[in-house]
C-alpha cells in the first residue's frame, strides 16, 4: 500500500512515515502541493494524506483539482482544529476522512486501516516474493498453499521483510516492528531469527541478503 503524504511540517511528517512504515505501509513525502503534483504524474500511490495548511497552496485547493480530475485515490485530510468549522464543507465534498491536528498517531492509523477496508474492501492485499505469499490482511505467509510454519516472532520479522520488499530493512527497523508486538529483545535476537527464517525459506525461492553496516534484503530467487 502506497500512500502520498502532503505534509510541510517535517516533525510530523517524519513521524507519520516512521509509524506507517512500520506498519507496512510505503510512504512517499511531498511538502508542497506542487511537488504532490508532480509525483502524482509519475507514479501510482493507494492513499493520499492531505494537509491544508501547505505553504505554496490551500489543500482544499488541491482536494478541488485532484477530484476534478478524476482521482478517485481515498483522501484523509489533516487540518488545524482552528481552521476546521470554516472548511468541513469543502473538507466534506473532497475527502473521505478528516483528521484535526493535533491527533494521536495510533488514531491516524485506525482511521488509515478502516478507510482502506472501506475502499479496498477488505484490503486482502498478497505480497508475493519467490513462492512465499504474504497476505497482508489475515499476517499470513504461505508458501505453495500451505501456512509457512514459524515462530511468532519470526513470522513478525518475515512479515516486515516481505511489507517493504525490495527494499534494504534495518536491524533497528526489525526491533521496531517486535517491538511494537510488545517484545523485548535479546542482542543479536535478530540475527538469530534471520538465521532461522534462511533456513525456512529456501526451498521456496526465497533468500536474505545481508547488507553490512545497511540491513537485510529480502530477495526472490525466481528472477534469476
Ligand atoms: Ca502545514
């Protein structure tokens, strides 16, 4: 799932990406309405985040144009509480969902999950690396149809490798995402669980690069 966030205030839109990537969403950051455009043109995003307050446009401006052309992508806006009562019309006629600042981000991200089941219907999204198959609705990993068995904490690692595929994923990045399952970790518990996860998944075409000093890599083996 690939979400747009437009958001100048860098604080918060580091701390919006942090916490959806940890979640397994992908997040892109525009921190002008222009610069939203333009990456709009050039690829495919699932969900927009939407402040108002942007330094070289009104967001609703943007909310306006980006219906009028016929984007159909869900929206959730963000604005200042101040600023709500004068715009919950325009708000009301562009965007799915509204925020008002400040938020709790565990909020933001019922609201994210619930508007993605509401225009996804459901969001049964399958990540496919080798002949693994993540499904990232149910958190389960198959592999030639049948539940890929791992440890809880393992599954929680693959789970994140498979979320941001193709991409290199941290140690610390890893801890993050057991962490938030309410583990504690051992040092190089990492390690040991990746060691475990290789070994799982190899007959299924599906192999961890380390990357020294970077993270892991979690590649398919079906390309070659
Ligand atoms: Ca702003």
């Amino acid at each position: 799932m690939n979400i747009l966030l437009i958001e100048d205030d860098e604080v918060l839109s580091d701390g919006l990406t942090h916490t959806l990537s940890n979640i397994g969403y992908s997040v892109t950051g525009a921190t002008t309405g222009a610069y939203a455009e333009h990456l709009l043109k050039a690829q495919g995003f699932d969900l927009i985040i939407l402040d108002l307050g942007l330094p070289d446009m009104d967001g609703l401006q943007l909310l306006r144009r980006l219906r009028g052309q016929k984007l159909s992508l869900p929206i959730l806006v963000l604005t200042a509480r101040d600023d709500m009562n004068n715009r919950i019309e325009g708000i009301s006629q562009g965007a799915d969902d509204y925020m008002t600042k400040p938020f709790e981000l565990r909020e933001l991200e019922a609201r994210l999950h619930a508007l993605v089941r509401r225009c996804y219907g459901g969001f049964s999204h399958i990540i496919e690396i080798g002949s693994l198959q993540l499904d990232t609705s149910s958190h389960q990993i198959m592999a030639k149809g049948e539940m890929l068995s791992l440890s809880a904490r393992e599954a929680a690692v693959l789970e994140v490798l498979m979320m941001q595929k193709g991409k290199v994923i941290s140690k610390d990045k890893i801890a993050q995402h057991l962490s938030l399952h309410g583990d504690a970790l051992a040092d190089n518990a990492i390690e040991v669980y990746i060691h475990r996860i290789r070994k799982r998944i190899e007959p299924f075409y599906a192999s961890i690069r380390t990357l020294r000093g970077l993270g892991y890599l979690l590649e398919s083996k079906l390309d070659e």
